[in-house]
C-alpha cells in the first residue's frame, strides 16, 4: 500500500473509488497527513487542478475494539448537513477494509482557519477575532445541544439515559485494555466520579471532544463565524453538560497556571474570553442548572487522561507516521491530567 508514498494510502484505489464520487476528479492526488490529529489519521487530498477533500481513516495499529469507527463519524456529519450545526459535506464512506486497509471517508474542504495553538492565534487573528469566535463557538455549542435528534435522523445514536455512567465503564475499561503500564489514581478517580453522578437534565447530541481546535473559522466574514465542527469520533446522545465540561477543561487562560494538555493552547492569547464569560454565555443561552458544571469537570480531566493514554500506548507501538513531541511526553501528559482529576473530583464536594 502506499505508492504516494503515504502510510495508510493505497494511492490507486482512493483515486478509483473518489473518481466514482467525483467525476470531474483530476489525477494524480497528493495525500498530505494534517497535523493535529492524534486518535484517527486525517489527510488532506488534492488534485491535479487543485481540488482539496479530506480523508478520515483509523490508525495504522493498535486499534481497539469499538473506537475508530470513521464511518459513525461520516453518518453523524451526513446527518448534521441540514441543520443549523455547520459540518463538511461528505463526498462518501467506505466501510470495506479491502478497498484502504481500513474503513475511510471522504468529505469536503472547507476553508478557514484551524485555531491549533497559540502561534496561529496570535498570527492570524486579530484581538476582535478572538473575541467574535469566542462567542461563536458557544453558540454553536447551544445549536448543537438545540437540536431535533429525532427530525436529522440521529435518534438511534446512542442510549439516552445513563450517559455519565456508560462513559465511566467505557473509558474504565478501554484503559484497562489500552494500557500497559499501571495507572491507580486514575483507577481511583474513576470509582469516585461514578459513586455520584449528577442527574442529567436533558439528553442531546454530544459532540465529546468539542473544542476551540476541532474547529473551522470563517475569518473573512464580521463576527468570526464557525464555518464547521470536526472530529465528531467521540460523538454520541447524552448529557450536554458533558461538553461544556470538556470545553472548560480545553479552555486555558495561562500557561503559567493551567494545565496544557495538548501542548500550546490557543486560548492564552489575549482577546479570547475568560472560562467565566464561556461558561456565563452558556447559561445566558441554554435553560440548563450549571450549579454541578464542577463534577463535568471533573470527569473531563478524568476521561481525557485516557484518551491520552490510548494516544501516547498507539505511539509507541508505531501507530503514527508523524509524531510531534506533544505525543511524545504524553505519557507524562496523562500523569498530571490524571492528578488534576483527582483534585477536581475531590473538590466537587458531592
């Protein structure tokens, strides 16, 4: 496989199969591994008239059970192209390993910016920006917990009761199973947070990992729109506090003060609000208590600590053909998360 010379790409059959879907396709493609991704492998592909797509496919090794599942992905964006949630359109999915090696999608480009790190926050908006994004990334976190699950054809997704727990025994076990080093306190945590969960007051579409970096602005146009919400890997119905908990948990304000878990975070730039004003926008907009927003916290700081891990055991079983050094001091990463969870979810007081 591979002659682009990409991992993960078998060159001929992608064209194939895209060409199928796109006939005004013009060959060869390039294939490009877009940086950022550290869960499934993200390409961007390009034309010999200058054509972008994006290819979404699962690691090469170390894949486990349940997780990866790209065609979810596909089906939740294909759902979601209607509605007021701004997604790509997705050219196709291909559920036969035979034709990649793994199941894959395709979607569309959509150009904008991908707020990465604090770099490209700095260099490509303007203190206005940040603000306007702010502020539009909330929104568009109320549009997606607003909507209809039932009329976009997304009532099946998922269970809707009992979200924090399924996810208690879900990431208990995936780091049972992805791990090979022994992690007590976060064993520990786990026990704790799932001794008293709160009750949830709604049950809407999760997004599970939504964040200022998963992201697509629009900044050619007033107010810093999102243009598209990506990665939708974690994605399921359940509890929407679980987002903003996320959210808060992604959401720095100091390098000198919080944890950074994916290295250099955009939020510390000037111009973006502060946890207080996402959160308070939050409430402004949606009709739901945030008086136990600390226990989605909590569980945030927990569930991502595992995520990391399955992250940094896939990099050193050679999971990745690029790895930056963010991936490489992960295992330290989830050490720190993993007692930040512990202070959370001792301090949640229930």
């Amino acid at each position: 496989m591979g002659d682009a010379g990409t991992d993960g790409i078998d060159a001929a059959a992608v064209t194939a199969w895209l060409a199928q879907r796109r006939p005004e396709l013009r060959p060869p493609l390039e294939f490009d591994v877009i940086a950022g991704g550290r869960s499934n492998l993200t390409y961007t592909v390009t034309d010999e008239a200058g054509a972008r797509y994006v290819l979404r496919r699962p690691p090469l090794h170390s894949v486990l059970e349940s997780a990866h599942d790209v065609g979810r992905e596909a089906r939740i964006m294909a759902a979601l192209v209607d509605s007021a949630v701004p997604v790509p359109v997705v050219v196709g999915n291909e559920p036969d390993p035979e034709v990649n090696g793994a199941p894959f999608f395709v979607m569309e480009h959509v150009e904008g910016l991908v707020t990465r790190d604090a770099t490209v926050a700095e260099e490509q908006l303007t203190p206005a920006q940040r603000a306007e994004a702010s502020a539009s990334l909330v929104d568009t976190l109320v549009t997606l917990h607003d909507v209809d699950v039932d009329a976009v054809g997304l009532g099946e997704l998922g269970r809707r009761d009992g979200y924090v727990e399924r996810q208690l025994r879900r990431w208990s076990g995936q780091l049972e199973k992805g791990s090979t080093r022994d992690l007590p306190l976060l064993v520990e945590v786990g026990r704790r947070l799932a001794a008293d969960v709160p009750a949830a007051q709604a049950s809407t579409i999760v997004h599970g990992d939504y964040r200022l970096d998963n992201l697509i602005l629009d900044t050619s146009t007033a107010g810093t729109p999102v243009a598209a919400v990506l990665d939708w890997e974690l994605c399921t119905l359940g509890d929407p506090l679980a987002d903003l908990g996320t959210l808060s948990v992604y959401w720095a304000e100091s390098p000198d003060e919080d944890l950074l878990p994916l290295g250099s975070m955009p939020t510390i730039v000037d111009g973006f609000w502060s946890r207080e004003q996402v959160v308070a926008r939050y409430a402004e907009a949606s009709s739901l208590d945030l008086s136990e927003l600390d226990y989605y916290v909590a569980f945030a700081l927990w569930r991502l600590a595992i995520i990391l891990e399955g992250v940094f055991q896939r990099f050193t079983a050679g999971a990745y053909e690029h790895v930056d050094e963010g991936v490489r001091a992960m295992g330290d990463t989830v050490i720190e998360l993993a007692q930040a969870a512990d202070g959370a979810a001792r301090a949640v007081g229930r």
